[in-house]
C-alpha cells in the first residue's frame, strides 16, 4: 500500500491521514545537487505552515534555503 500526500485543506477534519511535505525533498535535492523547481502545483504552504501569496513566494523560500 502506498502512501499518499494530500493538502492541508483536503485533510481537514481526517486525523488518520499522513501528512507530507514538498520542503524535505526539495531540501534533499539541493542537498544533492540537483536541479529542481517549485510551485503552487507542489505546495500552497511555506515550511513552517502559513499559506504562500504566490509562486514567487515559494521560489523566495526555495531559494533562501539553497543559500
């Protein structure tokens, strides 16, 4: 059985479902080198939980965290 990720707001009011987070693998592939992206499709939150204006929010904080 796989695990599934869903967002905070299709979580709502179901304690049992597994909470993810796009950040760690982002972390991990600057980590290792590689090339990755960001945006809306992926994550609607900032690492530590409020909701992002926009997709050049989270380029910001994906690009604060490679520094």
């Amino acid at each position: 059985m796989s695990t599934r990720c869903w967002s905070r707001s299709a979580t709502a009011g179901t304690e049992n479902a597994p909470k993810c987070s796009t950040w760690p693998v982002l972390d991990l592939a600057l980590a290792r080198g590689l090339e990755t992206r960001i945006g809306l499709e992926d994550t609607l939150t900032a690492p530590d939980g409020p909701p992002v204006a926009d997709n050049g929010a989270l380029v910001r904080l994906a690009l604060s965290r490679a520094a």
